[in-house]
C-alpha cells in the first residue's frame, strides 16, 4: 500500500511539474510582435503613419483566449499613433493600415504589459491577441504636423535661452545694487 501511494505521488509530482513547464513554454512562446491581415479592402490608396488618428473597435484576449477587454459595445477608441494612448504593441500593428481593413495582433509581453502584467485581468509576462477593425482614419495635417515636430524642439531650445536671460537679468540687478551702494559711501565720504 505504501509503495502504490508513494508511486501515485511521484506520478503526480511529475506530472505537476510537466504542467508547469509546459505553461511556461506557452506563455512564453510570443517574442516578437504579428500582424494578420484577416479582411483588406479593395482599395487600400492611404495607409496609417505616426501623427494620424484611427478610431478602432478592438477585442483583446489572453493566448489561452479569455477576453481581458473589448469596444464593440462601446464607442469605437480614438487612437493617436505615436501619443501612445494604447499598449505599445497595438499601436506598432495600426501603423500602415487602410481603413476598413481587419487585422489580429499577436503582441509579445515586453510590447503588452511587460511583467508587472495589469492585475487582475493581465498577469505578468502575458502575451496577448487583439483582433482590430479600423473604423476610420484621417491623415495629420500640416499643422499638426508642425505642432508636433517643430514645436517640442522649439521649446527644448527657448527653455536654456530663458534661463540665461533670467540669469542675465539677475546679474545685472545684482550689479547695479553694488554699484548704488558704493555711490553711497562716496557721498558719506566726502561730507565727513
């Protein structure tokens, strides 16, 4: 008797361990990011690029394909690729699309939510699947363009020229407070 229970325990050991690694394999099976066209439309003249705005309905799961969130019964996600309003993955896969095209993402952990995960729905180091519809598209204009090229440079380069005129500024006020005062001790020298 004790010999078939220490057998059955082994055999269950074994097995545990063979289930484990086995997830783990599964888990960690995605390492780089997949795109799947699944409908194009006939025309496809105008593709996404960074700085434009999709509005998407999207279905995201789990490898094991457990829904972890979806908009179809919502107002189609306003995404603006490079804002990074959306896990860095799924905005990678809307780049280069046409609207009214469908495609499925398979997004590997470091583009999802890396892992720390998104408890409890997302667990660490989980690769994930979204199945996105671009609903509609429109192009970045010339002025957000500017806006969001020119602009952040811009003020990388006013920001030292503010601070050395506030430098400037402070320097000479301090200069000319030492200067008022040693035309003080000039005067009170010569009525002495």
């Amino acid at each position: 008797m004790k010999v078939r229970t220490g057998v059955c325990l082994l055999l269950l050991a074994a097995f545990v361990f063979v289930a484990a690694q086995e997830e783990e394999v599964f888990q960690n099976v995605v390492e780089e990011l997949t795109v799947e066209t699944v409908e194009k439309p006939e025309t496809c003249d105008i593709t996404s690029e960074m700085g434009d705005t999709l509005q998407i309905h999207y279905t995201g799961r789990l490898m094991d394909g457990k829904v972890i969130d979806s908009s179809l019964s919502r107002d189609p996600l306003l995404v603006e690729l490079g804002k990074r309003t959306v896990i860095t993955g799924l905005e990678q896969s809307l780049l280069g699309v046409c609207e009214g095209q469908k495609i499925k993402a398979t997004i590997p952990p470091h583009l999802a939510y890396g892992k720390r995960g998104y408890p409890p729905t997302i667990p660490g180091d989980a690769a994930l699947v979204f199945e996105v519809e671009v609903v509609s598209m429109s192009k970045q204009t010339a002025w957000q363009k500017l806006v969001s090229d020119v602009f952040p440079v811009l003020c990388l380069a006013l920001v030292p020229t503010l601070l050395g005129l506030v430098g400037l500024y402070l320097y000479n006020k301090a200069n000319a407070q030492k200067a008022g005062k040693k035309k003080a001790k000039d005067k009170k020298s010569k009525k002495k």
